[in-house]
C-alpha cells in the first residue's frame, strides 16, 4: 500500500514539474510512475532475496525494515534524481 502511494505521490510530482522542463503534464506524470515501478521491480527482484535471506538468519529490525520498505525510497531517489536532472538540463539550454 505504501508503494502504491508514494507512486501516486511521484506521479502528482512529474506531473507539476512538467511545465518547468516543457513537457506535456500527463506523459511526464506516467513516465515518472513507470521509472518509479521499474526501479523498485528491480530492486525487488535483485536485492530483496539476499537481504530477505540475511535478515532470515539475523533478526535484525534494520534488515526487517530494508525488506519491506528499500525498495520505495530506492524508486522515489532514482526518480527524483531523474525529474532533477532532466529538469536542470532542459532550463540550461
């Protein structure tokens, strides 16, 4: 649930920084939530088992925390660092 929200949240972000870069508003917000979700499948589906798989053997509540909710924060900063970086090269020229 809380990565369906923090998606929703990225795409109501594209979706306001589309004018600073000149893009349409709608594909802007739809491609940040399509960078969102494929990034975190990716995490998801690379790194979640060896760390699930460690913090099976050590219950530690940090590793418990970076199964369940990493791959979140790792979508929102690879899209924010994207919506950043486009943004500053597209005001640049």
């Amino acid at each position: 649930m809380l990565g369906s929200i923090a998606a929703a949240l990225v795409g109501i972000w594209f979706y306001n920084t589309a004018s600073r870069s000149g893009r349409p508003p709608v594909s802007w917000a739809v491609s940040g939530v399509v960078l969102y979700f494929l990034v975190a499948l990716l995490w998801t589906l690379l790194l979640t088992p060896g760390i699930k798989d460690v913090a099976s053997h050590n219950q530690s509540g940090v590793l418990i925390f970076i199964v369940r909710y990493a791959y979140i924060i790792f979508g929102v900063s690879v899209a924010a660092l994207l919506n950043g970086w486009l943004n500053k090269s597209s005001g640049s020229q």
